[in-house]
C-alpha cells in the first residue's frame, strides 16, 4: 500500500500545538475536560505510525475496559477525521491482512493490538493486565489517563520495556518517548505527575510539561457548554476538571486518613470480557463483568434517604469490608426508589440463585414513608428486590454522632487495630462515592453538610450523600467489633 502524506487543515488549541510541537522524550499534558486530550493523543499516534514504520508502540490506560470502552472511539474518530479508515489503513483486535507490512517486531496474538497497513503495531496496554503488556521492547509509550496509573507499577512494568525494537530506527523522531496526558490529579491519585513539573525546569531531564483548561478549546467546545458547566457542576469538580486547578486538601478533613492504598482499580473479570470482543462499548455492563465481586456471597447495601437516593454496595470478607459499587437516583430526573431498587437488580441479575441475599443498612429516614405510600422507604425498596428473587434482612439503621463516626472511620481506615476489617473501594465503580468521601470537610464537631443544599452548586452524586450511606454501613455494620462488654449487669449466684 504506498500512501503519501496530504495536508489537512484542522484546528488545534496552542496548548495542544506546543504539546505536540516539544521535542523532548518525556511529555506530559494536563488538561481540563474538553480539552480534546483524545484527539491529541490521536494525532500523536499517527506521528509515530508516519516516523517509525514498523515500529511498536504501548497506548497505555489505567484499565482495559476503559481504553475499548471510553478512550479508542475518540481516538478513531481522530483518526477518520485525517482520512484513516478502521479495515483499510489498520485493524484492531485481529490479525492484519497480507498485504500490510511486517513490524520489526510482531506481537505473540493480536487481541489488544492495532496494526497499521505500514507495519506499526500498537498494543492497548493496561495497568490490570500486566500479561498483555508483555513480549519485548517497544518504542514509545502514550499513557492516557496517567492519573489512574500507579508511579511504581509504570516504574516496574512499562518504563524497562522503552528500549527500541530495532536499530534502524534508533535516531527518529519520538523514538524513546514517553508522553502522559491526564486531567487534573485530586485526592490521593495522580500526585507522582507533579514530580514530571519539577523535572521540566532542568534541561537535562528531557522532560516537557504543560497544562491547559477547558476554556484553551473554547473554538471547539463553544461558549455555551463552557459557561453550562460552570452553572451545573460542582464548584470545586468545575476548577478540578474544567479550570485545571491544583486542589490541595485545606482544613479539616472528616477522613483524613483515606489514602491512595484503599483505592484499587484492577477489578474487571477477563476470563468474561474476552468473550465480548473488541467492541465492549456496544455491551451494557453488569456483575460479570466485575472480578472484585463474588456471585456465591450475600451483598450488603446502605441508603442515604431523601430526593436524592443512594446506595452503596459492598460484600463483607471478614477481615476486609470491600465497596464494589456505588448507585443512586434523583427525583428530578423522574426517578424514585423502585427504579433505583431495579437498577440493583438488573446490575446483580446474574447472582448465584443460592446466593441473592441482601442486607440493608440506612439512616432513620428510611422508616418514613413517601407521600401516601403505604410502605416505608426501606421496605418499598425491599419489596422490589424481594419481588426479583432476593432476600432482604433489615439491619440496625439510625443516625450516628458526626464526631463518634468521624474517629471511628478514622481507626478503620489507619488499620491498626486488629479487630477490625481493611477497607477498599473501587475506585472506577465507585467514583462519585470517592469524591463525597474526599471532599466531605469537618465543621467544629460536625460533618460540613453544606454541600447538600440546593444553593451549594453542589451535585448531589458529589455532596455529602453517599458518605452518609458508607458511614452508616460502617458504624452499624462494624463498631460492634469493638464495643467493649458491658460487665455492670445483674449477677445471680443462685
């Protein structure tokens, strides 16, 4: 196939243009939503299929369900944008046609690989796949998402591998290069990045360093998305993921001692999402697609009342309480707590039939009952898991003092104690739940629940709501473990 390079005009913002345009091997963009962060990703890509033929090449995310399910359909519409056609100019997930040039160095299967019809061979590399990202050197690597990516597992998996597939193509342009692009790093992720900023400002790291907002797209995003999200989102989401602002915890925090170990994001079950191909966006994920969750154990859920209803869902191992899960409603989207309630369990429909038992924690508002409904809130969500084969067991609900939760969610997430459970949360399938629980703030003794107020500009999925649901799962659930007999009763010698 002999194609020669033709010019398109296209527009690019000057933060993506000084990206692309450094030289250095170490590249790292930090951009707010919108940015088009895909789209330069994308044009990187095809630099390096024009530069390298027969070259190999990492595109590197966090997980392997999120690069075939959100990041490659940008991408290849970035690609078609220039001309580049899925089954003529490459292929993703098979095995190339003939009459595509050989790579310096082919890959052992083509499941997570694209090849260009010049021989180039990209492998869709993730973090929670170590196996796939196996089998030689390369010569570049894009890692898209770089916040989600841990800084000793690149350091141990990817960066050794950066070593050239052949020596003709030592000398070339990007060949060695290593570029990273991400939104804004907050709470406990994406924090080693920083470290990337500080080595830019001594040339002889070779490393190059930008950031840019939302606003730097404004020709492509246009003024009304722009000026949408700034009246809807959450103040603090909005200078996070549109501003590009760098938000450094300040003052108290309710759960200071959340740290990036009790987040893991390996937790999708391959030996199942093989079976769906390459095209996972076309399939609606459910329970089987979760490794972090067995069907053959009881779930436990807990509710946080009101016009916004949310669950949290988590299965209790003993020795470590692990949250899977996260779900809620809105009334202001027409919906009520049946159709979170069904939500459930079309989410868990594939459960072990032996195993469909729930039990449900809450705070005390769930004994109330809506408008002239005859069944309260706990049991008209209990109604419609009962209805669907499951087993619902009611357990102790109630509010609890801000500052007795606050201490002890502190004691179990320090893990010293050794009456108590670790706790880890999934940090892809519980990301609102991650943003509560990081942004929930002390006021005197208290939870700052300011955040749930209509004015606070606040979404209710990112107030304080669900870490609510967490506290009462936890306080009712565990604290037990530790309450120390009661020795002062009655005592018959008789």
């Amino acid at each position: 196939m002999n194609l020669k390079p033709v010019k398109k005009n296209f527009y690019l913002n000057p933060i993506a243009r000084m990206y692309l345009a450094a030289l250095q091997l170490v590249k790292v963009l930090i951009a707010g939503r919108g940015f088009g962060k895909s789209f330069v990703n994308g044009i990187s890509i095809l630099t390096k299929v024009w530069q390298m033929p027969k070259s190999k090449g990492l595109f590197l995310g966090a997980t392997y369900t999120q690069i075939f399910t959100n990041t490659l359909l940008p991408i290849k519409s970035a690609w078609a944008f220039f001309g580049y056609i899925e089954g003529i100019h490459y292929v993703v997930g098979i095995r190339p046609p003939k009459h595509f040039d050989s790579p310096f160095m082919k890959p052992g299967n083509y499941q997570n690989v694209i090849t260009w019809w010049n021989g180039t061979t990209v492998v869709l590399a993730s973090m929670d796949r170590p196996a796939l990202n196996r089998g030689g050197n390369n010569d570049w690597v894009i890692s898209d998402e770089a916040l989600l990516i841990k800084k000793d597992e690149y350091d141990r998996n990817i960066a050794p591998s950066v070593r050239g597939s052949h020596t003709s193509l030592k000398g070339k342009p990007g060949h060695l290069s290593e570029e990273f692009t991400s939104s804004m790093p907050f709470g406990s992720f994406g924090q080693w990045l920083f470290d990337k900023k500080t080595a830019a400002n001594n040339p002889e790291n070779d490393t190059f360093y930008i950031e840019g907002t939302s606003w730097h797209n404004r020709k492509i995003l246009g003024d009304e998305v722009l000026k949408k999200w700034h009246r809807e989102m959450n103040p603090m989401i909005y200078l996070i993921e549109v501003m590009n602002y760098r938000i450094r915890q300040f003052g108290d925090v309710f759960y200071p001692a959340l740290k990036e170990k009790h987040w893991y994001t390996d937790s999708d079950n391959f030996d199942y999402v093989d079976t769906l191909g390459a095209n996972l966006n076309e399939f609606t994920r459910d329970c089987r697609w979760d490794k972090d969750y067995s069907r053959n154990m009881p779930l436990t859920i807990s509710h946080d009342w009101g016009k916004f209803n949310c669950i949290t869902i988590d299965q209790d191992h003993t020795d470590e309480i692990r949250f899977i899960n996260a779900m809620h409603v809105h009334v202001e989207d027409s919906k009520i707590i049946d159709d979170l309630a069904n939500d459930f369990c079309d989410y868990y429909h594939y459960h072990h039939e032996n195993h469909k038992y729930v039990y449900q924690f809450g705070d005390k508002s769930g004994n109330n009952a809506e408008g002239n409904a005859k069944l309260n809130n706990f049991e008209q969500f209990a109604t419609v898991l009962r209805k669907r084969g499951w087993t619902v067991t009611r357990m102790k609900t109630g509010d609890v003092n801000h500052l007795d939760r606050h201490t002890f969610i502190s004691k179990l997430h320090r893990e010293e104690d050794p009456r108590l459970p670790k706790l880890r949360y999934n940090a892809l399938q519980c990301k609102d739940l991650r943003i509560s629980l990081e942004s929930a703030r002390m006021k005197d003794t208290q939870k700052d629940k300011s955040s749930e107020k209509p004015k606070s500009g606040v979404k209710p999925e990112h107030a304080t709501h669900y870490s609510d649901a967490h506290d009462y799962r936890l306080w009712h659930g565990v604290h037990d473990r530790i309450e120390e007999p009661d020795y002062t009763g009655h005592v018959d010698f008789g």
